[in-house]
C-alpha cells in the first residue's frame, strides 16, 4: 500500500500549517459531499505576490488532510502565479504516488480550496 | 436446487484477482454480481433473438416480445403481484420512485398536503418527494429513529393525520441494513387513507416478499442488487391505481392512436413504458429470479444472518471499531462501522489492497449520516456468494489498517 507512506502518515498525524491566520487576504472551504471531508484555507499574501503564509483546519480521511499539509509546505513562498496553475499532478508528486480515480477528490481537496482562495486575488492586476 | 456451499463458481467474477489477491466482494448493499446465466442470457439475446418489441410482425421481434413480456410475468410471481400488468419497467429503483412522484404525486397531493418519509431513506425516496412538496406546497415529515436506530413507530402514529397522502419508507435501510416493520407501518396508514410506497431495493434480493400480503400500494426495485443486469428498474403498483395515473414519459409506444393534434395512450403497464425499452436486460433480468429461485430465499436470509452475525463479533471484538448497529436490532445483511482516527476512504482503501471491496462515504443518505453524527461510514453488505473465509479476509484487512496507522487493537 504505497499510498499510505511514512511521509503522509507523518503529515496526517501532525498536520504542518494547522490553524486559522488572523488576518487572511483570501479564504476558502471546500467540502467533499461524498465523502464528507472538509478544508478550510486561510492565505496570506505578500506585496511581491507571494505566498506569505498559509493555516488550514479540516476533517477528513489521510489523502485529503495529509495532501493539505504537504500543499501548505510546497505553496509557502510560491507565486500567485505558479499557485493557480498547479495540478492533480501536483499533489501527485507530493503524495509520492499516482492517487486512484476513486480517491482523486480526497487528494485534490485542498488544492481545489488553495485554487479557489486565490483566483480573485490572481486577477487583480 | 443450488447449493451455497459452492455457489462461488457460478459467478465468472471471482476468477479474477485484486491487487494480486482473490476478489472478496462486501460490496452487495451497491450492486451484486451475475451468474454465468444471466450473462449468458444477456449475449444469447443479442447474438439470437435481437429485434424491437410489441409492433414487429416478423419472428425475431415476436421472440424477443416473449422473451421481455416473460420477464414481467416472472417478476409478478416473484413479489406476489395479482397480475404481471402490476409490473411496471423502468432503468431503476430511483426512476420508478420519480414515476409515482411525477403522476401519482401531480394527480394528487396539493398545497398542505403530507407526505411522510423515514429518515432511513436512501436519496432515491427522499429527494423526489422533497421537490414534489416544494412545487405542491405540500408538507414533508420525517419518522425519525429510536436510539437503537430502528424506526421510532410511536412517533410515526403522531405524524399521520387526514392530511397524510403518502408514506414513503424503505423496507431496508442501505446504511443500517434495519428493516421496519412494514406491515404495521402499512396498516397504519392505510387507516388514515394514506398510501404506502416502498423502496424494497435492498430486501427483494434477500428475503421473501410478497405485495400482496404487505398490502402496499406501490413497491419499487432494482434489478441489479438481485443478481440482475443494471438498467433494469421495477415499478409495482396495485392495478386500479396505476390505471388512475397519467402517463410518465410521452412518445412512442406508450400510445395507442396518434392524431396530429392528440393521442390515446395504452393501458396500464405499458403507457407508462414509453420507448424502447431496455429489452435485452429486462429478458436476462429472468434468469436472475430463477437463479434466486433455485437457491431459495429463505437460505439466502438465513445465509445472510450468519454472516452478519460473524461479521459483527469479529467487528465488536476490536475495542477500536465502532459498529453502528447492535446485534438484537433488526439489522441484517449490511454492517456499518467506524474506526476511530481512520476516515472510512482510508478504510476502503487499505481493504481494497487486499481484494476486499467494501463500500465508505455516504451511501446515499446524507441526511440519515447527520442524524447519527458521523461524518461517513465504512460498509460491509453480504450476499449468497459470500463465506466465512471473506469475513476472515476482512479481519485480515483491520489488522492492516491497524498496523499502518500505528493503533493498539
């Protein structure tokens, strides 16, 4: 079973990133009504454009939770710009495995929270 | 008679693997697996008895209007219908539900009217009933449940009053595997000239059923959860009223005349089957009930009780697992359980690793989850095909999941 690495079992236990930020510039909860998971992401952006932090609270099975805690690391400090355009293969990557059809909405949660938190933000000139 | 013992090798499925181990199949309360004989019934009709039904004049569609009209009248001795024009075909169990919502329902229900529903409900019986009441300003009431999850029947007796049109209530739960007490339920009604429809999609495959002596008004299923094709829905309804209700769907074959302006329509079943069916499933949907037939409900009932039985002491016996449903309610068949610190996709998931397919999520009744206050269940459901060993495949599965999330049995 590679999905359930050391890594991701490592992050679902203790989730980096976990929390609230007290001033977000972008928010977004995502739910997955299949299966009841739930993110919610808080992001704060900086002048350059830039992730300047990142917090997440939410519920639900190893894939989503552990996929958000590894996407709050990789985003910390990546452009608005290289933020939306990120991908299913993305998390992928960092989950270190090809994620199953069935479980591609677990995996993805977070990201689709990360994307849709900062689509506003990314149109702005 | 077929025996259970060996029945496993009669389904072409289980000779495949699943991530390098045999497939162990607890996935039956979703959809069950086919014999060889319903598929060969389904290629047999194709490569021999292929054409369009009722108008055709030459043999081909004749043979293939025996075969679909054979089904029906099988169905109708299957559940005990008064006669096979009680038999009422449709894609699914959720479809033939619409049906009753969309011209029963049109007919007759209007503003402060009540429709009751148990908050056992798949979305299948709840969600045509919701939008019925919102466009007929109608009211929708839930039976709810005991603490012991079955239906709170005391509760329900409030709830009916002369404003009661229709009480719409499963005759299993698919989450819970309950099984209330439909004829009571029925008879309660019925004193208050309140109509009963059931979702029988999880009993009909799994134990006796006979409409007439439940004396319910309409009983809908699926083919697919009794060994059957998917594509293929019933629709029962007691004659004089199917015969009251206006068509369905409109078009094709349901019509007797056409004029340019008007049209007549059929009597009942088949105004209410309009288009081409889905012919072939409908005639290999026969070989299903026979197979069913030649094991015998009242083993598979009994076969299902056992295996639940043990599926839920292996269950109870890890401090860790939660089982949703106690062994003295009247839960059979289907064994929803939660794993403390595991979601129930992870659970799927670790179980699929080692060829045991189970079901986790929702199940269709999102509603009955918020009730219970978990966010998802896991599920096992048996059927027929289903032995000791699968349950021990299962086990198998836990020790898994407790391994690799680091938890102490």
């Amino acid at each position: 079973m590679d999905i359930y690495s050391e890594t991701l079992l490592d992050h679902y236990n203790h989730p980096h990133h976990a929390g609230t930020l007290k001033r977000p510039d972008a928010r977004s909860v995502k739910h997955n009504p299949l299966c009841g998971d739930t993110v919610s992401v808080d992001i704060a952006v900086t002048k350059q454009r830039t992730i300047g932090d990142i917090a997440f609270t939410g519920m639900g099975c190893a894939l989503s939770q552990a996929g958000m805690s590894l996407l709050s690391d990789h985003s910390m400090g990546k452009t608005l710009d290289e933020c939306v355009k990120m991908t299913s293969d993305t998390m992928d990557s960092l989950l270190g495995a090809r994620v199953s059809p069935g479980r591609r909405s677990c995996a993805d949660l977070g990201l689709t929270a990360v994307k849709d938190a900062l689509i506003d933000l990314h149109q702005l000139p | 008679m077929k025996r259970l013992d060996d029945i496993k090798k009669e389904f072409p499925i289980f000779e495949r693997t699943i991530n390098g181990k045999p497939l162990v199949y607890l996935d039956n309360a979703s959809t069950t697996q086919k014999p060889r004989g319903v598929i060969s019934a389904l290629s047999d009709f194709y490569s021999l008895h292929n054409a369009n039904i009722h108008r055709g004049i030459h043999a081909l569609s004749e043979e293939a209007t025996e075969r679909y009209e054979q089904t029906r009248k099988t169905v109708a001795r299957f559940i005990n219908a008064e006669v096979p024009e009680e038999i009422v075909f449709t894609r699914n169990c959720t479809e033939s539900i619409n049906l009753v919502a969309r011209t029963w329902g049109e007919m007759h229900i209007g503003r402060g009217d009540e429709i009751i529903v148990s908050a056992l409900e798949h979305h299948a019986n709840l969600v045509p009933w919701q939008v019925l009441c919102m466009q007929k300003k109608a009211k929708l009431l839930v039976i709810p449940l005991t603490s012991e999850h079955e239906l709170d029947m005391a509760a329900y007796e409030k709830l009916l009053s002369k404003k009661t049109r229709m009480v719409c209530v499963t005759a299993q739960s698919n989450v819970l595997g309950v099984c209330p007490d439909l004829k009571d339920l029925i008879k309660k009604a019925h004193a208050r000239k309140a109509l009963v429809l059931v979702d029988g999609a999880q009993s009909v495959g799994h134990r006796r059923t006979n409409v007439q002596a439940l004396d319910c008004d309409f009983f809908a299923f699926s083919a697919h959860k009794m060994l059957g094709p998917t594509g293929v829905g019933v629709l029962f309804g007691k004659y004089e009223l199917l015969e009251d209700m206006p068509p369905f769907l409109v078009g094709g074959d349901m019509v007797t005349t056409v004029e340019q302006y008007r049209s007549f329509y059929r009597e009942v079943p088949w105004r209410f089957e309009a288009g081409t069916p889905n012919i072939a499933d409908v005639a290999a949907f026969r070989s299903a009930i026979e197979f069913l037939d030649e094991v015998g409900l009242d083993s598979i009932e009994a076969h299902d009780r056992e295996l639940w039985q043990a599926a839920f002491t292996m269950l109870a016996a890890n401090p860790r697992v939660r089982v949703l449903v106690s062994d003295a309610c009247s839960a059979t068949s289907v064994l929803p359980f939660v794993i403390e610190g595991v979601h129930p996709h992870d659970i799927a998931t670790i179980f699929d690793s080692e060829g045991v397919a189970i079901r986790s999520g929702l199940h269709c009744a999102e509603p009955l989850h918020r009730r219970l206050c978990v966010p998802a269940t896991a599920r096992m459901s048996f059927y027929l095909y289903n032995t000791f060993q699968d349950i021990e495949m299962a086990e198998k599965a836990l020790k898994k999941i407790f391994k690799i999330f680091s938890l102490t049995p």
